[in-house]
C-alpha cells in the first residue's frame, strides 16, 4: 500500500502537467490593443477554427497598453501568449532579439482552408521587410500586418485655417498658445519633427528622410528638443488617449496625433464642432501594427489560424468600422467597400494597385501617394533609448503653462503666508513669555 501511495504521489504532478498541456491545445491567447477589434470575431473565430480542424478552441483575450509593458512579459516573463500585435518597432526589436516563431502556413493546407495572408497590400509588405535582422531573413515568415496610418495634425476648423496646419511650424505659433496636445511618444514626435529641423538637407538632397529617421546623432536629437522646448507655450498638455476625445468635444484646437485617433475624433465630434486631419508637407511617418507568434507561445497551430482569419477581406472591413483604423489587406473587395462619393479622388495606387490611381477614399484612411512618398517608416531606438527618454523628460518636465504656474504661485504664496503667520506667532509668544518672566523677575 505505500508502493502504491508513493506511485500516486511521482505520478499525480506529472499527470496534471500532462492534462495542462492537453488543455492548453484547445486554448488560444491572443494579447492585442484595447478597443482594437471587433469582438464578435473572438465567438466566429473559435466555431470557424472547429469547421476547418476538427478541434475545438477557446480564446482568452487580453490587452495591454504599451509596447514596451507587453514586451517585458513575453522577454522577462516568458508569458505563453500565442499571438501578439505589437508595433512595428517592437516587431524589429522582438525579430533582433529571436523571439518571435514563424507563422506555420502548412496547417491550411491539410485542412484544405484559404490562405489569406496573401491579401496583404506588397506596399505594406514591402515596408515590413525593412524591419529585419539581417538581409536574408524575410519578415513576412514571422509577422503579417495588421493595421496601419499616419501621424499628423488633428485640427478644429472654427480656429485654424488648413493653411496655417501644412508645416509642424504650427506648433511654434504663438496665436495657438495652450491650444496644442501632443502625443506623449518620443519616437513619434521626434521621426515627424526631425523632417522639419533638416528640411534644408532634405530640400538639398544631403540627407533622405528614412535616414533621418534612422539617425538618432545627438545633433538630430539637440535639434528637435530645441523646436519643442520653443513649442512649449504653446502646448496645453501631453496625452496617451484623451486628446481625441478633447478635441472632438471642441476644448483644444490642434491635436499632433495619430490618423486612427483623428478618425475617431471626426466621427464623434460634439455638434457645432468641425474637425480635420493632415499630414504636414516636410513628412511623417507611417506606422504598423502586426501580429506575431512570441517564442514561448504553446497553440501556434491556432495561432497561425487565427492571423489567417484576420486577413479575411470581409474582417478586416469589420475591424476598420469597429475600431476607426486602417486594415493591410488590400483586396478589390476592401476597395469596393471604403470607397466613398462623398470624399475627394485621391492616388491610392501605393496600395490598391494601378486600378486605384483614381478613387474616392477617406483621405484620413487612405493618404494619397505623394503624402506616403514623404512618410518613412519608424525604426526601434534601443540602443538610443535613453538619451531620447532623458530629451523628452526635459521638454515635459518644463512644461508649466500659465494655468500650472498661476497655481503653482498661489500654492507657493499660500504656504509662505502661513510659514511667515506661523513664525510671527511663535516670536509674539517668546517675547510675551520674556516679558511676563521679566516682570516676575522685578516683582520679586
């Protein structure tokens, strides 16, 4: 009988690490951006996956907030997510650092299901593959994107002229002081107002706006501290979210923000409010978010599924109108879907192909070709990482607007009145108590 109780007590951990495992291949993590897609999908993805496997498989959805956060998990925490859609300097560094799997295409074709990933726009493709770690790898094999716009100014047209929003100058005009809100991301801001500090190089052909992209000297960093140290009067504050929900109720003017955020705002301003989005003439950048399968991942069959179900022409127009961001899939479907009689013709043959070189589509959406001939793509900083956080703790940390600096002298006046209230108690007490021992000192 101990034999026997000894038997069960080696084998009873192993047998639930063995149902664990079991479990965990009918069960798929999937960590992505709050309010980022449409969630009916998560149920019609878990009975689409039984019909084409066999298997049954439940989701567990997480969010996060910051890249770098979500990132720490994986890389530190060895979290056994299963698919991720981090951004694209995340990808980059995530590629670097050997932490992502491939995605594993073979599975569809033994269950005779549609491969989607082809859906994806080659421009979209092509700016992924400058992400890699080396020239031989392909970055499609690890990442198919997700989502994709712009950074630009988001402006309210009662206020600002469109004219008066063509340059990220508009950040130094004094008429728009405490009227700004800017995106609290150094990368973003500094990859967009580099192009405006060395837009005489640009003009002279010195420098290309990728490399200076790419070049965080601590002369390009010096210079666009130098632009946000003059804007600073004229900044109202520093957001991560709030910004397009102030500028849609009409409280700030201008918002430096990112495209999906302007759409939002657009679609959910206050009435009497008129708002606007536009990417300056120096250049910005184009960003990207994709889904990748982390190292440590335990259901990358599932996984590999699950990006395929996102390229779906029909999801990702499901996942644009739910979220107000951009899908990569470029297909006639999408096309036929986005186009718009009510918006203005623009290029988007960058995208769609020559057949879209003439359509009417949400600018916002969909910039026209010679405003993505002047974007770049955004590359990962790590190894600059602290001399740009320590640039853009500088700027944030002197900004005391009037507001601030009026509150700041009422707290500092309040206080030095009761410090100087409490002293002048304090010494008319000694000097009545002197007294008092004075006169009992003579009446003695």
């Amino acid at each position: 009988m101990r034999k026997f109780f000894l038997l069960i007590t080696l084998l009873f951990p192993a047998c639930v690490i063995q149902a664990q495992d079991d479990d965990r291949a009918h069960i798929l993590k999937v960590y992505n951006w709050a309010d980022y897609l449409d969630l009916d999908l998560i149920e019609e993805f878990e009975e689409w996956y039984e019909e084409q496997t066999g298997e049954k498989v439940k989701i567990v959805y997480q969010t996060f907030d910051i890249n770098e956060n979500m990132l720490t998990e994986i890389e530190v925490g060895q979290e056994d997510y299963d698919v991720v859609c981090p951004s694209e300097y995340i990808i980059e560094r995530m590629l670097r650092n050997e932490l992502l799997q491939k995605i594993d295409t073979t599975y569809f074709a033994q269950t005779g299901t549609p491969n989607w990933l082809g859906n994806v726009s080659p421009w979209a493709v092509e700016m992924f593959q400058r992400m890699a770690a080396s020239p031989e790898q392909i970055v499609n094999d690890y990442t198919v994107g997700y989502m994709w716009g712009t950074t630009g100014f988001l402006y309210n047209r009662a206020f600002i002229d469109e004219s008066e929003v063509q340059s990220w100058g508009a950040l130094l005009n004094p008429r728009f002081q405490n009227q700004i809100y800017v995106k609290d991301a150094f990368r973003d801001v500094y990859s967009v107002l580099i192009n405006y500090a060395r837009l005489d190089d640009i003009e002279a052909g010195r420098v290309t706006r990728q490399e200076l992209a790419e070049n965080l000297s601590d002369e390009n960093i010096d210079a666009v501290e130098e632009i946000l140290l003059h804007a600073k009067k004229q900044v109202a504050g520093w957001e991560a979210d709030f910004g397009k929900e102030r500028m849609c109720q009409g409280k700030v003017w201008l918002n430096l923000t990112w495209s999906g955020d302007a759409q939002w705002a657009i679609d959910e301003e206050d009435e009497g409010v008129d708002l606007a989005y536009t990417v300056p003439k120096e250049g910005s950048n184009a960003w990207f978010d994709g889904w990748v399968i982390p190292i440590y991942a335990k259901n990358t069959k599932a996984a590999s599924y699950w990006i395929n179900f996102m390229c779906r022409p029909e999801h990702a127009v499901r996942n644009m109108e739910e979220t107000g961001y951009v899908s990569v899939i470029a297909t006639p479907y999408v096309l036929d879907e986005m186009t718009n009689e009510e918006c203005d013709y623009v290029d988007a043959s960058y995208f769609f192909g020559p057949e879209a070189n003439h359509v009417q589509l949400n600018h916002v959406y969909y910039p026209d070709k010679s405003v993505i001939e002047r974007c770049v793509l955004m590359h990962d900083t790590a190894q600059r990482n602290e001399v740009m956080l320590e640039m853009w703790s500088r700027v944030k940390g002197n900004n005391l607007n009037w507001k601030m600096l009026t509150f700041i002298g009422v707290v500092i006046l309040f206080l030095g009145s009761f410090f100087v209230i409490r002293k002048a108690r304090v010494w008319r007490r000694r000097r009545r108590r002197r007294e008092r021992l004075k006169r009992i000192s003579q009446n003695q």
